[in-house]
C-alpha cells in the first residue's frame, strides 16, 4: 500500500502517523509481521521546497476561509521549527556523549537490540 503526505515534510511525527495509519490498514492482525519496507519518493531539499512553496499559486475561491487557513499554516510551522529544534538538541547531544545517551523507552524492553547495535561499526560485529 501506500499513502501521500499531502506536503513535503521532514517531520518524523507526520511520517510515522502516516506509516501506522497505513499499517493499520493493511496488517491482518491475526498474522505476524516479519519484514515491513517504507520508502519514500519525490524527495527534495528543504532549500528547494520553500522556493516551490514561495513561488506556489493559488487558486482563491469564496468558500476558504483564508484567516484560519493562515493560522493553521503558522501553527504548522512552528510545531515543526520546535521539532526540527529538538532533532538538532537530540543530534547533539548524540553527537558529543554517544548514541547510546538517549534511547527511547522501547529500546530499553527484553530483546532490543538498539544499545548494542550503538555500539558496533555499521550495525555490524567487527
């Protein structure tokens, strides 16, 4: 299956909402999941997307309300400033004290392989 984000987007939040929304409708829940592959096309720099988004037309029409569609584009915009802020705080940190300095809490439960994957070249034994 597949689905379209509608806009470009580097935001990690909108692309996992939208890979679980597909996932749940696909996956028959009385079945195993062994392998699963997200792919992703159409792919730009962010430079790029602004231009396209600055130089965009639009096609006005007397049913839009044009106020709240300005809102919801700033409220947009800022949540996803405060996420690109956090993933570069996040890198950081990574950066400077390893990768195994901030794991999630999944990473942490029996059978996860992330801590020890940290620590190996290329995901590999070496």
């Amino acid at each position: 299956g597949s689905i379209n984000l509608g806009k470009y987007t580097s935001s990690g939040k909108l692309i996992i909402d939208a890979v679980m929304q597909l996932f749940e409708q696909i996956v028959n829940k009385k079945l195993y999941v062994r392998r699963m592959y997200v792919v992703a096309n159409h792919i730009m720099d962010e430079k790029s997307v602004q231009e396209k988004e600055e130089n965009a037309q639009v096609q006005l029409n007397l049913f839009t309300d044009y106020e709240m569609l300005e809102k919801k584009k700033k409220e947009e915009k800022e949540e996803a400033e405060k996420e690109k802020k956090l993933q570069k705080a996040l890198l950081g940190m990574k950066k400077k004290y390893g990768k195994n300095a901030i794991l999630r809490g999944m990473d942490l439960e029996e059978g996860a392989t992330t801590i020890e994957r940290n620590n190996q070249v290329g995901g590999h034994k070496a």
